[in-house]
C-alpha cells in the first residue's frame, strides 16, 4: 500500500471516529 493510500485510509477512519464520537480512539491516532 502506497504511503498517499495509506493516508487516506487513515483520514477516512478518523473522520468515521470522529463521526461516532470516539475522541478517546482519535487522539490515540492523532487526527
């Protein structure tokens, strides 16, 4: 997996985090 699709895959699961409320989980992600 490329590091740009890497990425990306990241962003899309910390905005879904995000959506949920899960502050806990993003920050352990750093987003």
């Amino acid at each position: 997996m490329s590091k740009f699709a890497l990425g990306r895959a990241i962003e899309e699961f910390c905005e879904d985090l995000a959506a949920k409320r899960s502050p806990h989980t993003v920050r352990a992600y750093r987003c």
